[in-house]
C-alpha cells in the first residue's frame, strides 16, 4: 500500500525528495520483475500523458496562486522536477526494454481448429487450444523457464528444482517445480488453473501491492476475477476440463449432462437441453476426432433426442424425451 501512495503522490505533485528517494529504489530493486510484466508496455503511454498533464496543470496553477510563497514554489517546482526526471527514465527504460526483448522472444500460435503440440527447450510439452500462443525469451531455460500465454493450454513440465517454471497469463502467474496443469485464460479477466498432476502456485501480479496466492493439490482449481481477485481452490471434473486436449472421447455410461459438458469443452459450443430429464439419459461409445454433427447424430440415433443448431452464435438445442 506504501508503494502505491508513493506513486499517487509522484502522479500529484506532493511527493516529497524521501518518499522520492524510496520510490526510486524500489524501481531500482524490481524494474526486473516489473519489466516482464506485458500489462506496463501497454501503460506506457497512458503513464507518459498523465505526467506531462499533471506537469502543466501544476505550473499553471503555480502561476494563477500568488498568496504562494516564492519558497514553497521553488521547492515544489525541484521536487516536481525531480520526480518527472526520474519518471521519464523509468518509462524511457521500459520502452527500451521492450523493443529490445521484442526481437529475441519465440513464439508459437495455433491458428487451427485442432490442438497443437509444442515441445520446450527443457523437454516441456505444450498442448495448445485452438487460437492460443506461447511466447518466451531467448534465454529460456538458461537461469529460468517464464512462459506468456495467451488462450488455452495444457503444460506437463519437465522437473528442475532450480529453475521453477512460471506462465504469465494477463494478471495471474502459475508457479511450479515439475506437474501438469490447465490452464484456460481465453478471458483474461476470468482465468482458471486446474492441475491434474502435482502442486502449484497461483499468484495475482500486482506490483503495486502484496501479490496474493494460491497453492493447488491434484484435482483442484482456481479462478482468478479482474474484479474479485483469487478464489479459493475447488474441486473439478478433470474429464470435462481437459476434454478438448483428447484425441478420443470415450462414454462407458456417462450421463449426457457431463457428455454434453465435454463435447461443449472440446468443440467450443454451447448445447442447451430443453428437456432436462434428457441429461439423465446414459451414453455408450467412443469418438475420435469426428465431426460435432456426426457425434451427435450418433447420439440422438441411440437415445432418440433431436438436435438443432444455430450456427449464427455457436449454439445446439438438445429436445425430446428424457430416460427414467
């Protein structure tokens, strides 16, 4: 919170030169952290804008207050002065800092409808989702392993106790030694973490303040909310989370509620069933990489539901009668 007062008071013009001088070791000490977080380049320019602003509103209320002392305008306008000097080269440095780490990153997209596979400099491998990415620096691997992600992935990370493997995803960092992990931040103001092997940690990046944290066991899931911050760790279904990572779906008398959850998780739809006593139905088979429409045909063939979609948003509506 100190930190953020710090700050508040540079944007104001009411710093003075010792919570100056603490600010700017605190850049000093954590310009490292704080430059690999993607969420400052896009602050740049806004950080820029409302200084200069806040600059030229101070001179001209200066100006317009003469009960001001001569004074009290010198030391304002030093500290003022002091405080823009060693802002600009704070956000001098991020610019640079950026178009320089912008030319040594690697990245991997997954442009397609099915899921991808990559495999990391340490062995890592990296199951995308479809219109997901991954990017890292140059020296990955070397004295750490920091990945950015962007959509849908599934991680099974190769162990090394010295070099914890971090992702990046919006404000959330996933923390871990060696484990296997979802994680689904195609919305980065709701992303989920899920581990299906292992343990992990869960971090909400804020530099301004204490990073909050979550640690997560084998089966259990965490949500991070722009406006709520962390949740607490649930349980989750790992057959319906991790279903669009398989290359065969198999139903050994599955109940069409979780069927549905998983084709829904796979295929990207949304199914609606308007006769609820359908998702009680039982369903036996076992499909590949087959088309949406030819599963459900298969489906509704063997337990007699009709199916009709909507391709204008992406939705299926599920009717008939329901099992006893």
């Amino acid at each position: 919170m100190q930190k953020k007062k710090w700050i508040n008071s540079l944007f104001d013009g009411t710093i003075n030169d010792d919570e100056l001088e603490k600010l700017n070791d605190w850049y000093a000490l954590e310009s490292e952290k704080a430059l690999m977080n993607n969420e400052l380049e896009e602050q740049i320019p806004m950080l820029k804008n409302r200084m200069l602003t806040k600059l030229q509103t101070d001179v001209i209320e200066e100006n317009l207050n003469q009960k001001s002392s001569r004074k009290v305008i010198t030391r304002k306008f030093k500290t003022m002065a002091t405080a823009s000097v060693s802002l600009i080269g704070f956000l001098f440095m991020l610019s640079w800092f950026f178009s320089k780490s912008d030319q040594n990153m690697t990245a991997f997209s997954n442009d397609t409808n099915t899921v991808k596979q990559v495999i990391l400099p340490d062995g890592t491998l990296v199951w995308l989702n479809a219109n997901a990415s991954i990017q890292y620096s140059g020296d990955f691997n070397e004295e750490d392993r920091m990945i950015y992600l962007k959509g849908e992935a599934y991680f099974d990370v190769i162990r090394d106790i010295h070099k914890p493997f971090v992702v990046e995803s919006g404000n959330a960092a996933t923390i871990v030694l060696g484990t296997e992990f979802n994680i689904n931040a195609r919305n980065e103001d709701h992303i989920v973490v899920s581990v299906a092997e292992g343990i992990v940690r869960v971090e909400e990046k804020n530099y301004f303040e204490n990073d909050e944290n979550r640690v997560l066991t084998i089966g259990q899931e965490v949500v991070y909310s722009k406006t709520s911050g962390l949740s607490e760790p649930i349980e989750f279904d790992s057959d319906i989370c991790l279903s669009w990572k398989m290359d065969t779906l198999r139903f050994d008398g599955v109940k069409l509620s979780k069927a549905f959850a998983m084709l829904e998780k796979k295929y990207d739809v949304d199914i609606k069933v308007k006769n609820k006593s359908i998702n009680e139905c039982e369903i036996f088979g076992e499909y590949g990489n087959d088309e949406l429409s030819d599963i459900l045909e298969t489906m509704s063939f063997a337990l007699g539901f009709s199916v009709k979609a909507n391709e204008s948003d992406a939705t299926i509506v599920i009717n008939g009668n329901g099992c006893d």
